[in-house]
C-alpha cells in the first residue's frame, strides 16, 4: 500500500489463542491451536485485508508468543514497529475450554491468563515512544476499544492520555467490547468509564447486549 494512503492506528493488547482440537475438559485436552487475538489486533488486520495501511501500539513479552504476534501482524500487512517488547513480562494468552452439548453443539469457556501481562503494562510512555507518537500523529483513524481500560491503572491512564490529546483532524473510533470479567468488583466505575469514552469518541461500535450491560 503506497505511504500516501490513509493511515489508521489500533491501539490496544494482542493475545495468543489456545483453541482445544476437541470438545474435552482442558485435563484431558493434548492438541491445541494457536492464533492471534486481541480486538484491537484483530481490527488492525481486518482493515489490512481491506486495503487499508494499518499500524498497531502495543506492548508484546520477549518470548515465542509475543514473536508470533508480530509475525502475524508483518504476515497481515500491519506495521508493528510501535510494538515495544518487554524484556521482563510475558505476553498474555487465552485457553478456551470446549464443552459438548447433548443437543450436538459446543458450548466455549474462556480461561484469560494476561494478569501481569506486557500488554497490561501499557502507560502514557507507551503513547510517547518515537515510533508510536509518528504514527498516531499521521493517522486518519485511532481505533481503541474498552478492554484496554479495565487491564490496569497504566492501560487506563494510556487510554486516557489518548482520548485527551488533540485529534488535528484524525478520528477516534471506540468499541465498547464491554468484558465484566475484567471489571469484577468495579462495575460501576468501568461502565462510567466506558460511557465517557462514547461520549468523547467519534465513532462508536456497540452491540446490544453491550448497550444493556453498560447503559441500561
């Protein structure tokens, strides 16, 4: 895609799924697949399949999974030279757990293993590296979602330094992504800080049960 293109920049945490080759408790699972995952990530290489020039900011783990991360998202077409690496935390991951059902179906348990993780060591800092500061102040689009906020005081404190900068013409695309898991014990602050993030956004994705869940 030639430079002169518009640019649209993700911001937010990459994950590695585990999906089980069969429906088994995770004690009795031998085979996994792996994939990346992330909404933000996955955002960033959908809008590269279109056609789009994409960069993603991130935090990745120095180990495999945080290799494969970026690895996917340079196989994709996305920029990832906004993606620091850390040196001490891991990338974070996912086990989903597949369970059958008399009728034939599948029923899927999350299992989030991302406490600690690099992505949750997001920060303002993250925002001002070199690499990371050029692409949003070339971006057309910043697109971010409400996961972000609910991994740590740092993520949050990233999201808000975001929202508080000034735009110079580039639009800010929120999705709700409303996950109580990550607001366990603080639901009412995480749906007061997701409401102020649609409020100040200039595109918001939003699905109905997330629309109940957070605004009633």
């Amino acid at each position: 895609m030639p430079d002169t293109s518009p640019l649209a920049v993700c911001v937010g945490e990459g994950l590695v799924a585990l999906v089980p080759a069969t429906a088994a408790p995770l004690e009795d699972v031998r085979t996994f697949h792996r994939s990346l995952a992330g909404a933000e990530w996955n955002a960033a290489i959908a809008l590269a399949s279109a056609g789009i020039r994409t960069a993603v900011v991130s935090r990745v783990g120095d180990d495999g999974f945080g290799r494969f991360l970026t690895a996917e998202l340079r196989r994709h077409g996305v920029d990832d030279t906004a993606v620091e690496v850390d040196p001490e935390a891991p990338t974070g991951l996912y086990v989903k757990e597949l369970s059958p059902r008399p009728d034939g179906s599948v029923d899927g348990t999350m299992h989030y293993y991302r406490s600690g993780s690099a992505a949750a060591a997001m920060s303002p800092a993250t925002l001002a590296t070199s690499s990371a500061s050029e692409l949003i102040s070339e971006a057309a689009l910043v697109h971010t979602s409400g996961i972000t906020p609910a991994l740590s005081e740092t993520a949050r404190a990233a999201q808000d330094a975001l929202f508080d900068a000034e735009r110079e013409g580039r639009l800010l695309s929120f999705d709700v992504n409303w996950r109580p898991a990550l607001w366990r014990g603080r639901e009412a602050e995480g749906r007061a800080a997701i409401s102020g993030y649609v409020r100040r956004a200039d595109v918001v994705f939003c699905t109905q049960p997330d629309a109940e869940a957070v605004f009633g």
